[in-house]
C-alpha cells in the first residue's frame, strides 16, 4: 500500500513569499481570473507583500516541507461603518494536493 502523503497548516513567513507568489500564478493562470487579471508577478509579489505584512496567511506545507496551498485574509475597518471586517483574500491548492482535506 502507498504512503498516503500527509500536510501541516502554519501562519507564513517572509520565506514563504516566493512559493505564495507561484501559487498566485498558477491560480491566473488557471481559473476564470486569466482573462480579468494580468498575469504580471511583479504584481503579485507586491501584493504578496502587503498580505504579509498587513494580513494573516497561512500556508499548507506537504509531509516533505512544500508549500501547497494557502489562505489569505484581511481584517479591516470597513469603509462605511467602520466596523472592523474580515475578508477572504485569496486561497489556493496545488492541484497534485487537491483531494487530502486541504481546503
């Protein structure tokens, strides 16, 4: 029988940032979004950037420390009531991880 692979969820660091702006990229390029965003990585790895700074990510790593899936956030006061709001900013799953419970 196989290893069936297995996966952890953490709060991402700054050394995540390279494997989050290659999932931004395939997540352009393979949903919907390809033809209403740019696929422009400098762009990405700016905004990137600012949900590291300003947001709360978490990425999934595999059993071998791969990053392969993530979760992006903002909590913010909203515009009109200024109530503080939170909103999902993006998320995404490798395809060869889909189907372990990731999402």
């Amino acid at each position: 029988m196989a290893a069936v692979a297995t996966s952890s969820v953490r709060v991402a660091t700054e050394q995540d940032r390279t494997a989050i702006v290659q999932m931004a990229q395939h997540f352009v390029q393979q949903t919907a979004y390809t033809s209403q965003v740019p696929d422009n990585e400098e762009h990405l790895a700016r905004l990137v950037a600012q949900l590291l700074s300003l947001g709360v990510v978490l990425v999934a790593d595999d059993d071998d420390g791969t990053v392969v899936g993530m979760l992006a956030g903002l909590v913010y006061p909203h515009y009109m009531t200024g109530q503080m709001t939170a909103t999902e900013t993006a998320w995404w799953v490798e395809p060869n991880a889909r189907g372990r419970g990731l999402a």
